[in-house]
C-alpha cells in the first residue's frame, strides 16, 4: 500500500461542486495566453504581491514574492506543487504544465512595500523560480525590480536556478547601492546528465556557475545554494565537494545547503520517479518518509559537519566580502549551522 494518501480518489463528478471562491475563482478566471510543450501560460489577477512568510520553521525572512504561480522548470523533487492546490488543482503536474503570470505586479508592489519594516526580508523566488521560462516573454521579475530600484533601506534576497538573472545585472547594480541585496544561485549537482534527470527544463549547472562568476564580477553578493541535498543521489561527500570547489572558484561568497524534504503532494510526483529512475532507493526512501516530510535530525547533523569542512577547506564565507558595496545583507541572516537547527 502507498503510504502517503495524497488525495481522496472517490469520483464524485455526479455531486454538485461547491463555487470556487478567492485564488481558485480568480485562476479560473485566468486569460490563457499561449502554449508551449505541455506548457500553458494563463493571466492571473492578483490582488496582492507581498506576502507574509507564516511558517513553523523559522525563516530568515519575513516576506516573499513570487512573480508566477507555477514552474516550468519541473524539478522532481520540488517542495511548490502544493501552492496550485490553493486553486483547486491536485495533480501535481500542474504545477509545471499550468503556469500563471500574475498581472500588474510592480504597481501591488509600490503600494504594499510601504508596509516593510526596515528589520524585515524580503524573499524572491522561494516557491517558484523568477527566472524561469515565461520571463523571458513577460518580464514579470524584471518589472518588479525596477520597482525595487525606486526605494532605500529594504533587504532583498533572490533565489533562481537560470542564467536569465544575468540579464537584469543592470536593476541589480542599481538595488544594491541602496539595498541589502543576495543572490542565491541553486546548483544540487555538476553532473549535467544528472542534473537534467532531476531538474529537466532547468540550464545546465555550467550555466548556472556562469551567473554566480557574472554576478561576482559585478560587485554582487552571490552565493550558491545546493538545496535540497538528495539522499542517495546527490549528497555523496565528492559530489558535494565539487559544488563547494566551485563556488568558491566562481567567485561565491557563501554556500549554504539543507537536505530534500518531501510535502505530500510532492511525494505523489518524486517517489513514481524514483521508482523509474532510481528503483533500488524507492523502498527506503517511502520507509524514511512515510508520515513525514522531513529526515531525522542526524541526517542533517551529519550533512552540516561535511558542508562546515568542506566551506572551511574553501575558505568560505569569502574573505573578500567585506569589499562588496552589495554585502552586509539581511538574508540569509543565519549561517548553515544554525540553519539545519530546523530538522
């Protein structure tokens, strides 16, 4: 038997359905505005940009931002597929295929920044990638920091896994003479076939090293994010080792990491996959999982001590980062050790 009951399978096509109400109604209300591989791009009427973290971990930020609801980057392991299902949509491969562009953004955003404390954080990018595919055509991410580029005192860390960052080097540059500004560029593997397994419409990690050396030849704070570390796959101690020598070759000034944690709805995409590509570790990865989304603590005790030594060895925190008009950002505030207090 599965062990996560993910949805309730019972047909009920023939009961009356109730009237969709909030985000649903207005998803459903979406404009469609093209199709691309399996892909379909939707408007999405927001009412508001900023949102306030609420989480029972503890966050190292306090407000986020993601210009599109949905992700085409279609990483198996992603914690986001569950957001869609605030629009009554629970197959998990919406959440890839089904990407909304969230309308009038920059001008929500003009208007709720004034509710950001100067101690508060603001993260872009935490539940879907702001550079992905449908900003190349929409520029939902480029608007909104031109935006940004208006204020003073705010601190803003960016999360991505595209060299379409790179792009907007410009409204960065900008930012950080007045902000607290990060990069958090994610790489959880070198290994390009690999990498194109687990994140299949992602670029390539050569790609992605590209930006962190662009974004640090800019003067940018940038660091690397190896999250999730994926047990069995992607956390052996030379693969990590590997990330960890090349960020600090790429000029990183930071790398931080936490292990794969597993929500429900994603585990109904991850563990089919596993079963596909990586059979011999399906049934302990549903035995380590089962009823819960994390790994023990000593897993991630284990994995802090490795990446500790490894950041050591590569002396990072860089020392240099002191030189860099963009340092002294607010997020993330705490270094990896305090982080994998979490699990």
């Amino acid at each position: 038997m599965n062990p996560f009951p993910l949805f309730s399978g019972s047909d009920q096509s023939g009961a009356a359905k109730p009237a969709l109400v909030g985000i649903a109604r207005l998803a459903s209300a979406g404009e469609s505005l093209r199709e691309g591989h399996q892909v379909e791009y939707f408007t999405l009427p927001s009412k508001s940009l900023l949102n306030r973290c609420v989480s029972n971990r503890r966050m190292p930020f306090t407000w986020t931002i993601n210009p599109y609801r949905g992700c085409e980057f279609g990483c198996r392991y992603c914690y986001a597929r569950y957001t869609h299902e605030f629009m009554e949509m629970h197959d998990g491969m919406d959440f890839e295929q089904k990407i909304y562009v969230k309308q009038h953004a920059a001008d929500l955003l003009r208007q709720e920044l004034r509710k950001v404390k100067s101690d508060e954080a603001i993260a872009l990018g935490t539940a879907t990638d702001p550079y992905q595919p449908a900003e190349r055509r929409y520029e939902v991410t480029r608007e909104i920091l031109k935006e940004f580029t208006r204020h003073r005192g705010l601190a803003l860390g960016i999360v991505t896994k595209s060299n379409l960052v790179t792009r907007d080097l410009d409204l960065l540059g900008e930012i950080a003479q007045h902000n607290k500004l990060s990069v958090h560029v994610t790489i959880t593997t070198l290994n390009i076939d690999l990498a194109w397994i687990l994140e299949p419409r992602a670029p390539r990690p050569d790609l992605r090293l590209d930006a962190v050396r662009a974004l640090s030849a800019a003067g940018l704070r940038v660091g690397l994010s190896c999250s999730p570390v994926v047990p069995g796959i992607t956390d052996s101690p030379a693969d990590l080792e590997a990330l960890v020598r090349a960020a600090s070759e790429s000029g990183a000034d930071y790398v931080f990491a936490n292990p794969l944690f597993l929500k429900p709805c994603s585990a109904a995409v991850f563990l089919p996959f596993l079963e596909t590509n990586f059979p011999q570790l399906a049934a302990n990865y549903r035995q380590r999982y089962q009823d819960r989304a994390f790994l023990p603590p000593s897993y991630g005790k284990r994995l802090s001590q490795l990446i500790a030594k490894l950041k050591e060895k590569y002396k990072l925190p860089s020392r240099h980062r002191a030189e860099r008009h963009a340092y002294a950002t607010k997020w993330p505030a705490q270094e990896f050790d305090e982080q994998m207090n979490l699990f």
